[in-house]
C-alpha cells in the first residue's frame, strides 16, 4: 500500500459541470463529470466534492476512466448529499482529490464483502483485479432489495465462471435474510482466501475483520471518518495514530489491530470529542 | 522550558488527539503546542474549511474543540511523550482565558499559548489580540492564574506589531510566537463565490514566510523575551533566516502535509550542521544575528 503523496495540483480545487445522473436506488444516485487530476484514481481513493454555497464532503470513487470522466456514488444521507441529489446535469460542483491510499492489487481468490454504497469501490476494485483473479466472492449486503447496488455492474466484470455475487437484505427481500456479514464465516470455514476486501457500515466491517483473524485471512478495510482538510492536516479523521484521509482510507488488518479500540466502536465528532457509532 | 532542539509543532495542525501529537513527537519536535482549547465544546465552521492556493493554504475551520474539561485526558496522555507540552488556550473573556489555562496546567501543561491571533472566530482570537487594552487584560489574568510560561501567540493582522508585541510582554508575556496565519480569501471564478463556508480565513505556508520573518526581526528590536518564530518554515533554511532575525526556536504547521512528522527532524539536522559549518555552539550564539549588520 503507497502512501499518498500530497500534490498542491492535487488539492487545489476544480470547478466542472455534471455530465450525468443515474438513479440506482430511491436513495442512491450516480454522478458524473469530467476532471483530469481524478483521471488515474486507484480504487479505495477518495476526493472531496464541493456543492457551492451548501457543503464539502468525502466521496468514495465509484470508476475513473483514463479519458477524465469520473463517478461517485451518493446515498441520501443529509443536507449535502440532499442539495447534491437536487443537482442536474449541466450544474457546477468542485472538485479536490484524488485523496489518501488505495487497495493492493492481490491476485488469486478474493472474497469482497460491503453494504450499501460501500460497494461502490468494491465495483471499482473489481474492474482492476479481473485480470488477476482465480476466484471472486461478492457479499453484497442491503437493508431492502431495491437498495442493493451494483449488482449488475459486479457480475460483468470478471469472468462468469470465477464470480459468484451473494446477496444479503435485512427484510429478506431478495437473497439471504440478515445481514452482509451472514454468510462470510460459512465462506471461511469452506474455501480459503488470499485477501478480504470490506467496505460499507464500520460495525459490519469489525465483524469481517473478527472473521478474518479468526480464520487467519488477510484483510483490506476502507474506512470513513469525519473530513475537513483531507490532507492529513486539521486531524478531524484520526483513529488512533492514523489520518484516515492520508495514511487510509484503506487499512490492514495489522492496522486495524492497533486501533482496535476505535474501530466500529467510536469516532471523533465535529468538535473533535469521541463518539459511539450509530 | 529548555527544548531538545528549536523546532516545536505549531497549534492548529493535529493537535487534539494525544496520539496525533505522539507521531510529531516521533518525527522529532523539540515541543508539542496543542489545537487551540476553549471552555466549551465548539463544532467549527462546515466544509469548505480549507482551500489550497499556489503558494499556501487557507483555512477556517472555526477552532472546534472538545472543550477543555473533555481535553484535561488528552494533555494527560500527552504528558508522557518528555517533551514540553504547550497548550493553546482561547477564550471570549479574560476571565475565560484564565480559567482554560488554569485547567490546562492543572491537568499537566508545561505552558500555555494564548491564541489571541486567530482571524476568523468572531469576539475571540486576533479581536482580542489586536486591542492592546483587552490583550493586557487578557494576559494580566492568565499570568496570574498558572505558575508557568506564557507564550502569546501574535496575530499579523494589525498596524503595528511592535506595540501589541510591547503590549504584551509589559503583561507578563514570557515568550512570543509570530505570527498567525494572515486574513484571505479564495473566490470560485465560475460561481463567483467565496470557496470557504466562513468566506474569510487565514493563510499559512510559504507565501506568508517573508512576511512572519519581517514581523520577528521588527519584535526583536524592542523586546527583550524570547521570540517563536512561525509561518511558512518547511526547510532548514527557512528555519534559519527565523533564526537570524530574532526567533529562538520555530514552530512548524503546513509543511507537515507534504514532508510529513520526520519534517522536524530534518529541520534539526540542517540547523545543527549550519551552527557547525559556521563555527557556532549553539542556536543561541545566532539568534539575532542578522541585526548586527
């Protein structure tokens, strides 16, 4: 995993016009639009999107073609992503990133476990390891059937033979009923694995990590904190000795081991206090 | 307060976890100057809060903080790193000052830095640091509520630096970092907006070097107490030139973004070679120097 370097090019922020909007889900919609810096994103990476006048916020990156066109995926959460929702195409919104660290490309069998739009980097992450992979579980986890995502997307990009795509909903809408996590430890008692990658709900996470150590697989987590500078400046995303937005987003499993305290236990609030996680 | 070498982190950047301040001092700060602490909790401003320019950052964030009743654990865990552990202290009153420093040292501080500069939080900050009248004030009951050093950290958003500069160290200002970041902004061309939620902020980083360099060879001139050089340092060089116009140790913020804690360490190495190459013993033997000629 390489360290971010930090690049004044980099940080500095880009006005662009969104180029497109898919509804994936009644609360999940995709957009798109153009930014050159953003054009060799690694998938784990995030960039901060300014919706003028409203809010700055982290983002995941959902695919970032070398042409510049790049996606992000946003759920409904809040005030931002509810102004960013009412955006159209043709609208400005700026740009900072691409920030922090990215996920290794492991090659071999690969299980990939995430809940709601925490599998937009996983969709990313998949694209660059069809290639290199022998076998690729997807746990995709949501509350309702209509909230999975990318499912479609996730099944087209490796090989049909070495995919398989496990569905989770909690009503048990579609798949199994319960949670993504449901069905990893039956997955770790049956095949072997050469690495774990996780993404979603930070609870969710600390269950696949506890599975992971269990079982003695390597593990990648991508976590989310609360961000302000993005440059490993103002220190508002610390877990433990870390800067999630300069030494993460993606940690190891021996990362995670030293912050094992914090991670899906707590985090820091907007005035810097610790706080449980919903 | 005697530090092992003249470079110490500058308040604002990681500093309010116990951890953060860990890998500074890993990286070779001689001191640590925590995030400015007020008495009550403080959520800051919304996003944006930082914007990058060709030559600096400009930031407001709005000082959150957990307020210093949470923070005493924080300075505790701190307390443990051996080095001397300074604790930036803001405040809407004097009375409040005094009360956050008192906690402050309480609770382990080796010194407090009063953040009488920061331009952007309204009725606190450089609005105190920039009345001589309320700053003395300020200082006065600081002073008299904690048995250690006062550090007065200067704001370069006012006429005449050199009077609050006198202003302060007449209160019984033991020591003075110069300066805070300098008031900015950033507007957006294609929404003709201001980039930050708060509009107004401060700038750090290499464009405003110069600027903090004239203010510590002015302050040198007229006062006798011990000058914290700060803004813009992210070389050796820089740090020098701090060094020769009057600064007895420098603190460092920004740079830590691109060269990361070890920035520190570095720092010191490039001093420690300059005294040596030069024929000097130690950091004291220059500081100033630059007014000998």
């Amino acid at each position: 995993m390489k360290l971010s370097a930090y690049r004044i090019a980099t940080n500095t922020l880009r006005t662009t016009r969104i180029l497109s909007v898919k509804t994936e889900s009644p609360t999940v919609r995709t957009f798109t639009f153009k930014d050159r810096q953003c054009a060799n994103a690694k998938p784990g990476q995030f960039l901060m999107l300014w919706i003028p006048g409203v809010d700055e916020i982290p983002l995941s990156i959902l695919d970032a073609k070398e042409n510049g066109i790049i996606s992000v995926a946003i759920k409904k959460v809040g005030e931002a992503t509810q102004a960013l929702h009412n955006k159209k195409v043709g609208e400005i919104i700026g740009i900072r990133g691409p920030f922090g660290n990215s996920f290794t490309l492991k090659e071999g069998r690969i299980l990939m476990v995430s809940g709601g739009t925490g599998t937009a980097p996983m969709l990313f992450l998949s694209k660059k390891l069809a290639s290199r992979v022998t076998r690729l579980i997807s746990v995709i986890g949501a509350k309702t059937r209509d909230e999975l995502l990318f499912m479609n997307g996730m099944k087209k990009t490796v090989d049909k033979e070495k995919t398989q795509i496990i569905a989770t909903t909690e009503d048990g809408s579609y798949g199994i009923k319960g949670l993504a996590t449901t069905p990893v430890e039956r997955l770790l008692e049956k095949e072997k694995f050469d690495m774990i990658y996780t993404c979603g709900p930070e609870q969710m996470m600390r269950k696949v990590f506890d599975l992971a150590e269990k079982y003695g697989v390597a593990l990648e987590a991508s976590l989310e904190r609360l961000m302000r500078c993005a440059v490993g400046l103002c220190g508002s995303c610390v877990i433990g000795g870390y800067c999630v937005c300069k030494e993460g987003p993606v940690f190891t499993a021996e990362q995670l081991r030293e912050v094992k305290n914090e991670f899906g236990v707590s985090k820091r609030d907007f005035d810097g206090r610790k706080i449980p996680l919903e | 307060m005697r530090l092992a070498n003249p470079t110490m982190l500058a308040s604002g950047i990681l500093g309010l976890s116990a951890e953060s301040l860990g890998n500074i001092v890993k990286g070779g700060a001689g001191a640590i100057v925590t995030k400015s602490v007020g008495l009550k909790p403080r959520k800051g401003y919304s996003n944006p809060t930082i914007v990058q320019t060709s030559c600096g950052l400009i930031n407001a964030v709005g000082l959150p903080n957990p307020g210093i009743n949470e923070f005493v654990k924080e300075i505790r865990e701190a307390k443990n790193f051996n080095v001397p552990l300074i604790v930036s202290v803001y405040g809407f009153s004097a009375e409040e000052y005094a009360k956050v420093a008192k906690k402050a040292v309480d609770a382990g501080a080796d010194a407090v830095e009063l953040n009488v500069s920061c331009p952007h939080v309204r009725e606190t900050g450089s609005e105190i640091g920039q009345n001589p009248e309320v700053l003395a004030e300020v200082v006065r009951k600081v002073k008299a509520s904690v048995p250690k050093p006062v550090l007065v950290k200067l704001s370069p958003n006012v006429t005449d630096m050199v009077e609050i500069a006198e202003v302060a160290t007449e209160a019984g200002a033991d020591a003075l970092t110069a300066i805070n970041t300098v008031k900015a902004i950033a507007i957006d061309p294609e929404t003709a907006m201001p980039i930050l939620s708060n509009k107004i902020g401060g700038l750090s980083g290499t464009a405003i070097k110069p600027i903090a360099i004239r203010c510590v060879y002015e302050i040198y001139e007229h006062v006798k107490v011990p000058i914290i050089g700060c803004g813009g340092i992210t070389n050796w060089q820089d740090a020098v030139e701090f060094i020769l116009a009057g600064a007895t140790a420098i603190q460092i913020g920004t740079a830590i973004a691109q060269k990361g804690p070890s920035v520190f360490k570095a720092v010191t190495r490039g001093i420690n070679a300059y005294l040596k190459r030069k024929g000097f013993k130690s950091v004291n033997e220059i500081v100033g120097l630059s007014h000998r000629n």
